[in-house]
C-alpha cells in the first residue's frame, strides 16, 4: 500500500517514445525533471525510465518493445501530462527555459479563471504537457 499520508504519488503517467533516450534529454535538460532510473535492453531501448519533479513521477519507455502493455499501447496516441509548480514566478521561469530550448509553446504562461497560471508545450513526439500553479485535490 502507498503511503499517502506523506504526499507519495499514487497516480503514475506512462508514456512511449520511438526515441525514449531523447525524450529523456528533452525532459532532464529542457523541462526540469530528474531521472530517478533508467533501464536499457540487451538492443538499447529504454525498457522502462522513471523521471521525478517535486513528488511526482512519470514512467516511459520505448515504442515497439515486446509484452502485453507494448501491445496495448500499439497504437496510442499522444498523451497530456500535468506537472505542478509551487508558484506563478516558477510557470514564467520553467517556461522561459523551454523557450530558450525551443520546445513547441501551445500556449504561453496564462491566468486562468480557477486562480491557476499554467503553460502548455508539446515534445518533440507529440505529447502535451502541462505545467501550473493548480494542484488538484489540494483545495
């Protein structure tokens, strides 16, 4: 059982790459994460990555590996990640660095009408994510 009375996760976003080592740089080096794990096959696909911001973790991989999660995922799309940030100045900040990488920006740092300021920006395989001030089930 997780411990969720000291904040641990209990919800971990997955997402496939074709290219899951370059996905790894973009989101180390461009958008803040840290790597917490990575595990390579015998061929040099990512078997499975674990990458951390605040107490959050996301979990990816490469495409077109073996298994029945692989299968499943076959033919999946682009997903949306939400990433909490601890306040407004750290939306401009993170997103002033994955402008200065040129990371797609779909939407600059904007005020919403729920008292979040959030950004969007899209990976280089499609993916959206979402960095903001809300962090739900906190209110």
């Amino acid at each position: 059982m997780t411990d969720t009375a000291h904040g641990a996760p209990t919800v971990f976003p997955t997402v496939l790459y074709d290219d899951a080592k370059a996905a790894i740089r973009t989101l180390t080096e461009v958008l803040g994460f840290t790597e917490e794990a990575v595990y390579e096959g015998e061929d040099g696909a990512v078997v499975h990555a674990e990458l951390s911001q605040g107490n959050g973790r996301v979990m990816l991989g490469s495409r077109g590996r073996e298994g029945v999660y692989a299968r499943a995922m076959a033919g999946g799309g682009p997903v949306g990640v939400y990433v909490v940030l601890d306040s407004a100045e750290a939306v401009d900040r993170h997103h002033a660095r994955a402008v200065a990488h040129g990371m797609e920006i779909l939407m600059p740092p904007t005020d919403q009408d729920y008292g979040s300021r959030d950004y969007m920006a899209r990976d280089a395989e499609g993916n959206v994510w979402s960095f903001g001030t809300y962090a739900p089930g906190t209110a």
